[in-house]
C-alpha cells in the first residue's frame, strides 16, 4: 500500500493528494469535535457548580447499558485505555470519557434536566431530537459511513440553533471580562480583598451577567540567582508557583470552584534582574462566592501564607522545596529588532500543563480570545496539547 501525503506549499496552501477524503469529511470533524468537547465543559461547569465535590457521583447509564456514576464508568474506561498507554495522549478527566450519546441522556433526563434547562432555548423534546441529530451524523463518521454536504450543514445549524446560549456561557466564564467595582458591598468581596501579601497581590474579575467571578492571584517570582554569558545572554534562576498543587493541598478550595487556570508575564527590570510574575486565575459562580465566602477566604489566607513561608524557605535555602513553591528557570537573550536591541525572555519551564495526576479543576494555561468557545477555541482545559495550528472561527 501507498499512503501519499500533504504538501505544505508555504503561505497556509496544502496540496490534497487525490485519493483523500472530500473536504467536507474533514469540516464535519472539526465541527463535530468543537462541539462535543464543548459539551463536555458545559456538562462539567453546571455540575460543578451545582453539586461542587459530588459532581461526578451522579448516577449514569451508559451506551451499554451499564449502570453507574460518572466518576465510575469514566475510571473502567481510563483502566481499558491503559493497555494501549503508548498511543496517543493519556486524558483523565472523567467527562473527557463519556460519549456524545451518554452527554444527550444526562442533559435531557428527568432527574437532571433542571440544571441544564435554562441554557437551551426550547423545549427539551426538540433540543433532545436536534442533539441527536448531531449525534447520528457523529456516529456515522465515527464508524467511517458516508456522509453528505447536507450533513454537515445540519450539524453547523443545530448547533448554532441549540448551543449559542451555551457557548455565550462558557466564554463569559472563562473570559470574566469586567472588573469588580471596589464599591462592591458583598460580604466576600469585604472579607477578601485585604488578604494581599508581601509577595502576592489579589484583584477581582466578574463575567458582564456578574454570574461568575474571578479571583486573580499574582505572584512576583523572586530572582534568586543570575548566570549571565556577556551582556547578550542570561540564566536565572526564579521561584515558581506549582499551581495545580493549591488544588491537591486545599481541598476545599478545590470543591468550592469551578477552576484555576495559571499564566506567566515577564519584563526585564533595571539592572538586569528578570521581573517575572505567575498569575493564578481561580473561578467560580457567585452565588457559590456568597454563600461559602469565609470557607473561601480563610482557604484563600491559607494559601497565601503558605506561599510566604516557603518563599522565605527556599530564599534562604536555594536546595529548599515547597509543596507549592519551587525552584524554576527562565532565559533571557538579546537581539536586535529592527533598529533597536531588546530582550527576549523565555518562561516556558514555568509554565506548567495539565498532567495524568491533576484534578478536573486545574486547567493550565487555558484562555480565551474569543466570546465563540464552542467554534473559536484552539484547545481544551484537559487536553495537554492545542488541536489547531492557530486560532480559527468556524461558524
């Protein structure tokens, strides 16, 4: 057999060889995967919310008619999927596991409808029926059957008919655009807001319907030590905030939230001394905010005291290790750009990816440019990898 490839001809041109699929198998794929991962984190967000730590005890059935939990039947197919560990990419999170048809019958089923309801415009029997149809025509890829133009246009129309409200959610979520106003009366934003430390400063972000907030946490990450090769070239080494550890060491942070997602920013500072700061972004809804907010801040202050202390530790100490704090590196060379020379500076080592071990809450770096998550999005919070080359909009 003969497998011809792609040509990459340069300036986003490909040369399809002719024996390949049309190009609408490829468009129904991409749609088809937007769309049920992006039910997947709308599924997780409504449940986390509205059960926060029970969320994956709910009780399924799945395709196979096999009766269980969430959290159950996701774990038989994790244990199926580890005696082909060296394909592909190992995903743990328990919706990542559940079928387009499993997500159809949580959604619509009498016991759980009226979580979702009030995200679908329409009655349930018609949003089930146009969630099927995308599902049959899914199926029919999945099982390499033929499938029409037509198709493909139905799948784009159900979607934009039954998940715009959806999609409007996520991104709002993820996005919280808005700044908290400090005139903010709220109990939690009172008892919050003065947690700042030496090393580590809060501000407050909301999505425009205020459903959910935000909770920015910056960290200034020490320069503990400089390697510098000239003038052009240098070495530091930095301390660094392991995030998803805040998960696994403050659990009941962790079941109170949505997520927490990180970045990092970097300059150089006078006299050559890096000034990198770790963001870590917790969100969660505001009505969760209210009604546990001294859970919350006394989880918060904890946090952040222990942040100080092993900042102390390992400032002292630079062989010292935190649970949360750590020793990172970042690497700055100087270039010329244009007429004028300027640093560029590489943190990559501190940012760190979602892994096997992390809970369903820690996102890594996920964020958002776009309000159209379902189409627009480029990767995926339990994903380790991007799927697209480069962000796109496809509806």
């Amino acid at each position: 057999m003969e497998w011809e490839k792609v040509v990459d001809k340069g300036d986003n041109v490909f040369d399809i060889p002719y024996s390949w699929l049309s190009l609408h198998y490829y468009e129904a794929l991409t749609v088809l995967f937007k769309i049920e991962n992006g039910l997947r984190i709308f599924v997780y967000t409504i449940l986390k919310n509205e059960l926060l730590e029970k969320w994956a005890e709910l009780s399924i059935t799945s395709d196979d008619a096999d009766k269980g939990t969430i959290k159950s039947i996701a774990e038989k197919r994790i244990n199926q999927a580890k005696g082909f560990g060296y394909l592909g990419y190992t995903v743990t999170s328990p919706l990542m596991l559940l079928t387009s048809g499993e997500l159809i019958r949580l959604i619509t089923s009498d016991s759980y409808w009226k979580y979702f309801n009030k995200y679908f415009k329409g009655r349930k029997e018609i949003i089930k029926n146009k969630l099927e149809e995308i599902g049959q025509i899914r199926n029919s890829l999945a099982h390499f059957r033929p499938i029409s133009t037509g198709d493909v246009e139905v799948v784009k129309q159900n979607a934009n008919q039954v998940l715009t409200v959806i999609e409007t959610c996520i991104s709002e979520m993820v996005n919280c655009r808005n700044i908290v106003p400090t005139n903010t009366g709220e109990d939690w934003y009172t008892e919050i807001r003065g947690l700042d430390t030496d090393n580590c400063t809060l501000s407050f972000s909301q999505s425009v319907d205020e459903q959910w907030v935000k909770i920015n946490i910056q960290y200034k990450c020490p320069c503990i030590k400089t390697k510098m090769w000239g003038n052009y070239s240098m070495l530091s080494s930095v301390l660094n905030i392991k995030s998803p550890a805040i998960l696994k060491e403050f659990p009941k942070l962790c079941n109170l939230i949505i997520f927490l997602s990180e970045s990092v920013s970097s300059d150089m500072g006078e006299g050559l001394v890096l000034d990198i700061r770790k963001e870590v972004q917790v969100v969660l809804s505001r009505q969760v905010l209210n009604d546990h907010y001294i859970e919350i801040k006394n989880q918060i202050k904890e946090v952040l005291l222990t942040i100080s202390q092993q900042t102390q530790l390992i400032t002292q100490d630079n062989l010292a290790k935190g649970k949360i704090v750590e020793v990172g590196s970042a690497t700055a060379t100087r270039g010329k750009s244009g007429e004028y020379e300027d640093w560029h500076i590489s943190t990559d080592s501190l940012a760190l990816p979602v892994k096997e071990d992390d809970p369903p809450e820690y996102w890594g770096n996920f964020s958002l440019l776009s309000m159209h998550f379902i189409s627009g999005t480029d990767k995926y919070p339990w994903m380790p990898v991007a799927v697209c080359p480069e962000y796109d909009v496809l509806f």
